[in-house]
C-alpha cells in the first residue's frame, strides 16, 4: 500500500520476503481473502485485549436460530482494518492537494489501527451486552468502552514504543481515538485540519453511516447467515473521492450514478435487521440470558467474554442455581413462549427520549394488563424499531460527486437523479414504527391461558403516539 511504500520501500501489492522477515503478516480471511497488515498493526492483534475478541460473537444469539452465525468480533475488526487500508489508499490516489508521503504513511496507520480497534470494547455477545446495561440503568455504549479499551491495550503491552518507531506519539494516539468515534467529543475542536475532515468518515460515518465498519459486516454476517448480499462496496470504493464542502470540510463523495448501489446498502442492513439481529428467537433468548437475572458481578471488563455463559452454567457456587436453569432452559431450547407481536407508529418530531418513555408506557400497559387477565403467568415484553421503512432519506446526506470529479452534485441534480434511480424499497413514512414482542415465560402455560393472551395482543389497541 501506498503509505507503507514509502516506508519500507517495498512494492504496494503481494508480499515479499523481506516483508514477512520485517513483521508484515498474512491473515486469510473468510470474506476478503488474504489481508497483509503492518507490523504495527500485528503488534496490537497480538495482544490479550485484541484476541480477547475472538471470544464474542458478532451476532449475539442468533446462532441460536441461524446455525453458521458464529463469527466473531476478531475476524471483523481484521477485516475492517482491511476496508480502512483500502479506501485511505483509494481517497489519497484522488486527493488533488499536495501531502507528503511521511503524512500518508503516518495518517493509513492511523486510520487502520483506529479500524482494528473500533470494536475492542463490546462486552459479551455483542449488542446484546449494550441491551442488558439498559436494563441495569445505564447509559453505556461500545465506542466509548473501546476507547479506553485502546489506552489500556497500548499501556500493558508497552506498545508507546512501537507506536514511536512510526513516527506516532501522543498527538496520534489521540486522533486514533478520534477516528474511533468519527470526531471529536461534542464541542471539542477537531484534532485533525478541514483538508483531512475526510478521515473521520472513514471508520465511523457520523453523517450518512456508510463506513467500512458496516461494510464489512454486511458481508461478514450476510456469508455467516447465508443471506445473499447484493451491494457491491468495491464499485463504491472504486467511485469514491474527496472533494470540499460549503462547510468548509473535505468529505468523502461518491459518483451520482453510484446512488442505486447505496440505496442497496441500506436495503441490506433492513433485511439483515429483519431476518437476524432483530429475529423474535434471538430476542427470546436474550431475554432469557438476561446477566443481571443471572446474578453477575462483573469484575473487569477486560475479562469478560461469551464465556460467562459456561462459567455460570458450570460453576459449583450455589447461588447461581437459579441463573443455571435459566440458561439450561435456553440449551434445551425450552424458551420463553412467544405469543404475539403489536407494530405502532411514534411520530418522528419526539426526541429520542420522549419516544423511549412512549414505548416504555406501552409496554407497562401492556404487560399489566396481561397478568392481571391471565393471573398465576409471567411475562416478558421487548421492544425494538423496525428498520424497514425509514422516515428520512438515507443518501440525503451522501455527497455525490459528477463525473468530472471536481464538484458535489446540487441539490436539483440529486432530485433528479434519485427519482430515477431510487428503486424505491423504503417507504418514507411521516413516523417511525416501533413494535413489542411478548412472550410467557412459563413453561407450564395453560392453553387456554395463553390463547387468551394471544388474542389480548391481536386485538390490543395503542393509543400512540403523536
Ligand atoms: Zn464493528
């Protein structure tokens, strides 16, 4: 690759064995064959905190329901890693200013170990573990337990060393972290000048979500479900550059006739929202494996990975009884009974937080009234979006660029070429629609219980939700 060219001095395709001798190693991976990393990079994959990834399930539970579902967050965060290289590669080919190659080098390494580490602080199966700390009452998210993931990683391995011989300090360190989360912190000046704005769209896409982080497990999680994914990412690379904005920043564009290609995308992550990570079984499970049900105390969360399953399941302290027949239930696939699904709108103009107690009262509603007709059964209510329609555009903050590839399309361009283009699979809708699952929990539900129940949701009417 470009960056490490300059460098090393070694050709920017296959690898030689001077290469291999000077660290570079080769990875074959599932979904994009064999990937050459940096030195650099290996050091950190080689490290406790990076492998530990190897042992948390991209997809949660769905393995459950979907038998290949099975790959993990290392395989991702390599393959990622991998994308990031290649679109850094690509946009520095188009870029028109002047950069020096110490820059190039010195921001592919940056942007590339941001990408390996994006993922390093999902707790225990994945998304599942972000729903589970709601329930507990917090507010914890992935990106930020990465971050301190990162400083940890490069603390305990003593990789500031490393980091050095590449020309990377403190000052980088920090931009990784930035890259990280797609920018700065809220009201925190940008580390990075407008000319290089474009970085930040690279691994985490605050603005239109199209990143090489979606991209890689769109087709991961597509190939491990056996779902066929139609969008194409490296045309998308292929037609991709960076051109300057009216704000004054560089931003990542891709060719006007490349518009039907990313409405695919997004038709992709509806189907896989669908058909997996939203799945009612997966859900059933999750709610099973509820942790703090299970009675854990975390100690370090650098300790912690899907193995918590089998530490209860097969730990001797009594006090755990309980949660291990919990998760027997779940391995002899005697789950929760489902008993029906209630879609309602809420309207697009609540905030987040005013959508969030809607469905919370829906959902109290719901379940009170459950018990109280059907008496002596328990049950459980989950509740997600569904992300099959949409209630805005998603390419209306895709910069698009002619084909001349000096300038982004205007706005009348783009209307018309998304009326002929857009395809349209998402129905644009003036709310968004959230749905409840309900299951019993009972496993000796009496029939007739549970029909009276069934019909409860049938005909449940919502008042919501304006
Ligand atoms: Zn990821």
């Amino acid at each position: 690759m470009n960056g490490y060219c300059c460098q090393n001095g070694h050709q920017s395709f296959g690898l030689n064995f001077s290469m291999e001798a000077t660290g570079y190693k080769v990875f074959n991976d599932s979904v994009h064959g064999h990937i050459t990393l940096h030195p650099l990079l290996v050091k950190v994959v080689d490290t406790p905190q990076f492998q530990r990834l190897r042992n948390i399930k991209q997809l949660g539970f769905a393995n459950y329901v979907f038998p290949g579902a099975n790959n993990c967050r290392y395989e991702h965060s390599l393959g990622t890693c991998y994308l990031a290289g290649k679109m850094v590669e690509k946009l520095l080919s188009r870029e028109s200013g002047p950069r020096s190659n110490e820059d190039k080098f010195k921001m592919t390494l940056c942007v590339q170990l941001a990408a390996l580490c994006h993922d390093l602080g999902h707790g225990p199966f994945s998304h599942t573990w972000e729903r589970i700390t709601e329930t507990w009452g917090y507010d914890w998210k992935h990106e930020s337990a990465s971050i301190q993931m990162f400083d940890y990683l490069v603390k305990e391995n003593n990789l500031h060393e490393e980091f050095r011989k590449y020309n990377l300090g403190e000052e980088e360190i920090k931009i990784i972290k930035e890259l990280i989360i797609g920018g700065p912190d809220e009201n925190k000046k940008p580390l990075l000048a407008n000319k290089d704005n474009f970085f930040y769209e690279i691994v985490s896409n605050k603005n239109t979500g199209i990143d090489v982080d979606r991209w890689d497990y769109f087709l991961r999680d597509g190939l491990h479900l056996n779902l066929r994914i139609t969008f194409d990412y490296r045309r998308l690379l292929e037609f991709s550059t960076i051109l300057y904005d009216d704000d004054g920043l560089t931003h990542i564009n891709f060719r006007d006739k490349e518009m039907l290609n990313l409405y695919d995308m997004y038709r992709v992550r509806s189907a896989l929202h669908y058909a997996a990570y939203r799945h009612k079984v997966v859900i059933n499970i999750e709610q099973i494996t509820l942790l703090k049900e299970a009675h854990l105390a975390p100690e370090s969360f650098s300790t912690l990975t899907d193995h918590v399953f089998y530490d209860i399941l097969y730990s001797r302290d009594e006090r755990l009884s309980a949660a291990q027949q919990l998760l027997q239930r779940v391995l002899k696939r005697d789950l929760y009974k489902f008993v029906g699904s209630i879609n309602f709108p809420i309207a697009k103009r609540l905030s987040k937080k005013e959508q969030k107690e809607c469905i919370e009262k829906e959902k109290f509603k719901v379940l009170s009234k459950l018990e109280n007709d059907c008496k002596g059964s328990k049950f459980s209510v989950e509740d997600f979006y569904l992300y099959l329609d949409s209630t805005s555009d998603p390419v209306a903050n895709v910069k698009f660029y002619k084909k001349t590839g000096e300038e982004t399309i205007e706005k009348e361009t783009f209307e018309n070429i998304k009326n002929r283009l857009a395809p349209f699979p998402f129905q644009l809708s003036e709310d968004r629609t959230a749905q409840l699952l309900v299951f019993c929990k009972n496993q000796d539900v009496k029939k007739n219980q549970l029909e009276k129940a069934e019909n409860f949701v049938k005909q449940y009417k919502t008042q919501c939700i304006v």
